[in-house]
C-alpha cells in the first residue's frame, strides 16, 4: 500500500498536474500510509502470538526430547554394564580354552607316542600275515587242481546218469512269457513226489516251448536226488499244434520212457488238490508194468477236471452212422466204477498222464500234425474243433502203434491228472459240426477197419444185433429206455429208433453222446444180416406192439429174428387186447417186477413169455457221498421231498391231507414238492397249481385253518430241473414220501433210496419189487378202486375195469410223524 501511495505521488510529480490532483493525490498517499501503519501493528500482535505459540511448542518438544535423552541414557548404561559382563565371561572363557589347549596338546604328544607304537606293530602283523598268504595261495593252488579233477569226475558221472534216465517228463509251455525255471522247479517236484523219491527212478524234466532258451543248470538236487532238466525250443514256423511241440520233445528226450503232462499251469498239483486227491502218478508202479510187460506200450490213466468230473477216462470207439472215437465217460463224477477201474487194452488213452515208450513213439513218427494243418486257419479255429483235432491226433498215435501188435492199457489207479479248470462244453455250431464231421471221417477213412475190429472184440455177444424203439418225450419210460442203452453201448451192437430231440436232457456229457451215437446207427433189414441175430425191441405198451411189415418211424418189411416187449402196468387186470398182443406178436415181454409177471399171468399172459427185468439205475450219479444240497426256499429244519408228475395216480389228495392233519405251522417241519400238471398246456404254472392246492384245501374243511396261517409249511418247484440236478434236490431234504395209487416201477422212490433218504411209499405194484420193512417204510393199503372217470393220465395201460390201490392217509400220516421223531432210526 505504501509502495503504491509513493509510486502515485511520484507520478504526480513527474507531471505537470493542477493543484487539486495534486491535493488528491497527497490524501492517497496519507491513505497509503495509515494502511500500511495499520497492517504493520496488527502483523505486529499476529507476529507476537505466532512467536508465543512457537515457543511454548519449542518448550514442549525439549521436554519430550529430554526425556528421551534420559531413556537413551538408562539405556546406555544397561548396554555398557552387559558389554562389562560380556568382557568379564569372554576373559573367563579365554581362560578356560587356554587350559584346554595346553591339555590337547599334551595328549597330541601322547597320541604321537602311541602312533608310532602302533605303526611299529602293524609292520610286525603285515609281515607275518604276507607269510601266512604265501601259504595259503600254495594250498589253494593244489585245491584247484583237485577240484578240476573232481568236476570232470562229476561230468562224466552226471554224463554217465544221463544216459540212464528211465522217464523223461515232457511238458509244453505256451506262454510266450512263462517262467521256464518256475515250471522246471515245479514239475521236478511233482516227478519227486512221484518216484516215491524213489534212487531207483531217474528222471528228467524237459520243458518245450517257442522262447529263447532259457539258462537252466544240468540238473536239480533236490532232497538229496537227481532230477534232469532241458529246455527245447522250437521256432513259431516249426511248432505250430501241440503235437509239434510234443514231438520236438521227444527227438531231445533221454529217458526210455516219456510221460506227457500238461504245462503247470494247466496241472493240479499237491498244493492244490482236489477232495479227490488232485493229481496222482505213482511212476514207480507205472514203469514196473512197464517194465513186466512189453507189449503194453502206452500206458495212460484218468484225466478229469477240478471239479471232479471225469475229462477221459480213456478213448473208445462206438459204432454211429460211422465208426466214431469218443472220450469214455465225459461229464460223469471221478468216482464213477468205471471210471477207476483198470482196462489192460482200451483202444487209447488221452495225451495228458500219457506214459509212452519213447523208441515207439518216434519210430511211430510221434503225433501227427496232418490232420491240423489241413485247416489253413488252424490259430483261428474254435474249442470243439481243437478238441477234437486233439482226439484224432491221440487215436491216430494210439492206432499207428497198435498195429505194431502193441497194447494200450488204462490205469487210473495209477495215473490219474487233474486239470485245473472246471468242465466247459461249449456247443458247437454248424461250422463247428462240419469241421468236426471232417476231422472223424479222416479218422475213419484211415482206421476204420481195425476200430471196427476193436469194437467187435469187445462185445458180450458178437452176433447179435439189437434195435430199441421207444417212445419220445422226457417221461419215466423214456428215463428208463436211456438207462438201459447207455449201459448197453459197447456190449452189443445197437440202435435205436428215435428222432432228434427224444431223449430227455440234463444228463452228463457221456450219456448224452452215447444216445446221439445210438440214435445215428443205421438200423439194419433182416435180410441184409448175413450171420447175425436181429433183435427188436419195443418198449412201449402191448397195444403199440409191432406188426410186420412195420410202418412206423422206420419201415420194417421182414420180422426180426427175434422180438422183446417192455412193458409194465400200474393196475390190474390189463385188457385182452394187451393179452393178445403179448402172446402172439412178440417171442417175450420183459416186465419190471415180480408183481407184473402175477398180474399179466392173471390176466391171461402165458407164464413162458414173462421175464422180470428190473430198471436201471446210475448209483454213480446217485450217490449222497458226491452229491452236494441244493439250497431251498425253507428254513425249516426238517424236509420231507416229494417228486411226481400231479395226477390222481400219484396220490397228491392222499400226501396234502395226511400232512395237513398230521402237521402243524409250529412244526419245525416243510413239505417239498417238485411237480407239474400233466397234460395241461401250461404245465409248469406255480400260481395255477397253488389255487388248485387252495381250491382242495377250500373243499376238505381246511380253509379256516389255512386262513389263519395254522396249516404246515410247503415249497412247490415246478422248475424242470436237468436230470444231472436232481440228485442235488434229493440231498437236500431228510426224507421222501409218494403215496402213489400204482406204479410200473417208482424209479423216484428208488432215487431217494439210492440217496440215503428215509422213504415212505405205498406197498403196491412196482415198488414191491425192491421196497422192505428193513430198507424204508412200507404204506398199507385201504382196499383197492378204480380211477375216476376224469382221470386220463393211465388209460394208456389200463382196461376197461382196472384196479389200483387207495393208499392208507392214517398210516401215512403215522409214518410221516415216526420218521419226523425218530430221524436217527430213519
């Protein structure tokens, strides 16, 4: 303001102005000036209060700081009294690590001294240890000279052995990546426990497969015996079947003798055997009836599978449409008689537990691979087509070798393998049955004849020819017709008169075939059998009984030489036309039990045509000691079976009332029944049966305690089991009961007796033929009563006034609660 006032009046008076601006212009500057005046004091009091703050801000912030000073102080004195401790310890410490270094040097004197004392020993040691090494290099040297003496006494002693090895035991690994040493190791041992460890049995173990060779020792100790080992290796080109594999192995073999197992893996050994005993060779007894015998060449026994069915229990020969090989006994149970009994000429053995003598096996050429590599696709070609390639490669071995007059002999107590798979059929298909039929008609284009001869040496009855017609369809009769012809295959030359699908199924592998290959014979004419007799048997009721010319199934212009009737009856009398028929158009009527033979002779049949023939059944199949239960849908602790095709002949009115009122739902007690309605479109309907069971109960007063849940449990199966299955349904229950009206033979109540089950049965017609007092409970009869006029079921062997039994429902009802109580007596 001041420097603005003066700079105005400058100006004034740098112009030449009038005297009143110049008037204005001192007023301004005097303004100028009082403003200034005026700010400087107030600046001056603004100026004082800033300065009075600042100081009392000055003094605050000095405290603060002298206060800090003096903590800085505290603590500096804290520092200086621990660096004088520190000092004071340092100085301590020096003092005590200068004692210990004079210390450590007195004892680095001391070690120094003992250093030299040690070193002047160790030179002393050194030079009497290089003493001692000069003599024992001298010692080792003159042990090594006897040492190489001894390995080239052993080499000609392990040399000399080898050319002694009776049985060489030949295996074929087809693993590509199988352990060589692992079955090498696995199969001595099994030839070990074989020989007994038997000294007198050398052996070797040769292992043939396509690998690279494998590093294996000469031989094997093992508990103190000598056991060979080989590996052969045959090239993929070279070795192509099984058979190849097998042959190489032979060329390389050393033992007299060769014994053919399959690889380990394949093989049950000890380890792992079965209930019934897993694999067996006792070499020992297999070499001396090698040994006393030397027409016997090859020597085999039973090969089953790890389920205790029989594989081949060797190779038989049968007449079909042509003469085929098949393996025996395929599918029955390892205990089966025929399956463990010995057959010093059996037309072949199966490969696997094969003992053959080595010079005759390769003089024979060995197993032959022409039948194989006439498949060009023979890696591709499927189970049934390979098994039986291997069935023709064994006969064709077995037939090459027979004809050098030698025999083939079956010892399965002896030899016996086990497979460790399970049985599996697989049913072949059509391409399958063509290359089958093509394998067998090689077989038999080449060893037809002398099969055939084979087959005829083994007849009963050379001469004699018979021809079984039948009826169809899965009934009693047609059980009994198949019990009859399997047994007879191979005994007598027969064929049956049967088209496809006529025999019941479920039967093992073995029954089966048989049937197939009886089905297939040709059935001859009279006229065109020169020397033989034609035997025609009709197993069918007398009214079916043939007249000839025949027109039936088959066509028959002559009469056979000789005709046979089976027949039976489940009530008397039989009608006069099956009188007649049974004495004019067949030479005899075999009939099933005693009772038949009294009843058609009442009925006007001649005494001389009657012959009692009992059935037929397979106690190997039917046996409680190889059998496993079935599990049923009952928890009830004890099971009473019953087993019948429902129809008023077989007494089901009887069975459900005397065990409704015998029995309660307390009762610890089940009825099981195992049925169907015969002669109804829907034979196996369960609900439809169960109402028809209600509907009963509703008429017989029973419905109340039906209702209420008082009546006794029951189980219906109307399942088809297969005939290989019922055994199992047997065994699962404690005892069997069949109140029958009448019966030809009652083959379920033998079942259950066959299988150890307390049985109750009515005492009338067939089953008094193997029923007694001392082996089942006999059920007393009420009189005797003609079948309702609504019963058709039996008319096929009735007559117009035909009797049967009214089984007793007290007695059954006793017997029934007996059994029941007194289980251990039953």
């Amino acid at each position: 303001s001041l420097q603005c006032g003066v700079k105005f009046k400058l100006n004034l008076n740098s112009h030449d102005m009038r005297g009143r601006e110049r008037e204005q212009g001192s007023r301004v500057l005097w303004v100028c000036v009082v403003v200034t005046l005026l700010w400087l004091i107030w600046s001056s009091t603004r100026s004082s209060d800033l300065i009075s703050s600042l100081q009392s801000d000055a003094q605050s912030r000095y405290t603060v700081t002298q206060d800090t000073l003096d903590k800085i102080n505290a603590q500096s004195k804290l520092v200086k009294d621990k660096i004088a401790d520190a000092e004071s310890r340092s100085n301590m410490r020096l003092g005590e690590l200068s004692a210990s270094l004079s210390n450590a040097r007195d004892k680095d004197t001391a070690l120094d001294t003992k250093i030299v004392q040690v070193q002047t020993s160790l030179e002393e040691r050194i030079g009497s240890l290089d003493a001692q090494l000069r003599k024992m290099e001298a010692l080792l040297q003159k042990e090594k000279l006897q040492g190489e003496r001894r390995d080239q006494e052993a080499q000609v002693i392990v040399a000399t052995l080898s050319c002694m090895v009776e049985v060489s035991v030949l295996t074929v690994l087809h693993d590509t990546s199988g352990d060589i040493r692992g079955v090498v190791d696995r199969m001595a041992r099994e030839v070990l426990r074989a020989s007994h460890a038997s000294e007198d049995v050398l052996a070797e173990v040769i292992v043939v497969s396509t690998q690279t060779k494998a590093s294996l020792p000469q031989y094997l100790m093992m508990d103190g015996h000598v056991i060979f080992t080989q590996h052969v290796t045959c090239s993929a080109s070279t070795c192509i079947t099984e058979g190849d594999f097998i042959n190489e192995g032979a060329r390389q073999a050393k033992g007299k003798i060769l014994l053919l197992l399959p690889s380990s893996g394949e093989l049950v050994f000890p380890q792992a055997r079965t209930s019934q005993g897993g694999t067996r060779i006792d070499l020992d007894r297999a070499l001396a009836y090698l040994h006393e015998d030397d027409t016997v060449a090859i020597a085999g026994g039973l090969l089953a599978n790890n389920d205790a069915t029989v594989r081949s229990a060797g190779i038989g020969a049968a007449r079909a449409d042509t003469v085929v090989a098949f393996h025996k006994l395929k599918g029955a149970g390892t205990h089966h008689p025929h399956a463990i009994s010995r057959n010093d000429d059996v037309l072949c053995v199966a490969r696997h537990g094969m003992m053959v003598r080595r010079a005759t096996f390769l003089d024979a050429g060995g197993l032959s691979s022409n039948f194989s590599r006439s498949f060009t696709n023979y890696k591709g070609l499927e189970q049934p087509t390979l098994a039986a390639l291997e069935l023709a490669e064994d006969v064709d071995l077995c037939m090459r070798i027979r004809s050098s007059s030698k025999r083939v002999a079956y010892l399965p107590d002896i030899i016996s393998v086990v497979m460790n798979t399970p049985a599996t059929e697989i049913t072949p298909d059509s391409t399958n049955i063509q290359q089958m039929d093509r394998i067998q008609t090689r077989v038999t284009s080449v060893w037809g004849a002398p099969m055939l001869d084979h087959i005829r040496n083994n007849l009963v009855i050379p001469d004699l020819r018979v021809q079984w017609d039948l009826y169809c369809g899965c009934t009693g009769v047609n059980v009994e017709a198949i019990s009859y012809l399997v047994a007879l295959e191979g005994q007598v030359d027969i064929g049956a008169v049967a088209g496809e699908g006529c025999w019941c199924g479920g039967f093992p592998a073995y029954v089966s075939e048989a049937l197939e290959r009886i089905r297939r014979r040709p059935i001859p004419q009279p006229s065109y059998i020169s020397g033989t007799t034609l035997v025609w048997v009709t197993h069918k009721p007398p009214e079916k009984y043939p007249k000839f010319p025949y027109r039936g199934l088959v066509t028959m212009e002559k009469r056979p030489d000789y005709v046979i009737g089976r027949s039976m009856s489940e009530s008397e009398p039989i009608s006069e036309a099956w009188v007649e028929n049974c004495n004019t158009l067949v030479d005899e009527v075999w009939v099933p039990a005693p009772y038949h033979v009294e009843a058609f002779m009442r009925s006007g049949v001649q005494r001389s045509r009657l012959v009692h023939l009992p059935e037929s059944l397979d106690t190997a199949m039917w046996d409680p000691d190889h059998t496993s239960p079935l599990m049923l849908d009952s928890k009830k602790g004890f099971k009473f079976l019953s087993v019948f095709k429902w129809e008023e002949r077989k007494g089901w009115d009887v069975l459900l009332k005397a065990y409704f009122t015998t029995f309660t739902s307390e009762d610890d007690v089940s009825l099981i029944i195992h049925t169907y309605l015969y002669g109804e479109s829907d034979p196996r309907d369960k609900s439809k049966l169960a109402k028809r069971i209600k509907d009963w109960v509703a008429k017989n007063d029973l419905k109340e305690r039906w209702d209420e849940g008082l009546l006794p449990e029951i189980v219906l199966i109307t399942e088809e089991y297969p005939e290989a299955k019922m055994p199992r349904l047997y065994r699962a229950c404690d005892a069997f009961v069949l109140p029958t009206r009448g019966e030809g033979w009652g083959l379920p109540i033998m079942e259950a007796m066959a299988m150890g089950l307390p049985t109750i049965a009515t005492f009338w017609s067939g089953p008094t033929a193997f029923m007694t007092n001392s082996t089942s409970y006999p059920l007393n009869v009420d009189g005797y009563g003609a079948p309702s006029k609504s019963y058709s079921g039996g008319n096929l062997w009735s007559s117009t006034n035909e009797k049967w039994a009214n089984p007793s429902v007290k007695h059954l009802g006793e017997l029934m609660k007996h059994v029941h109580t007194h289980r251990d007596e039953a």
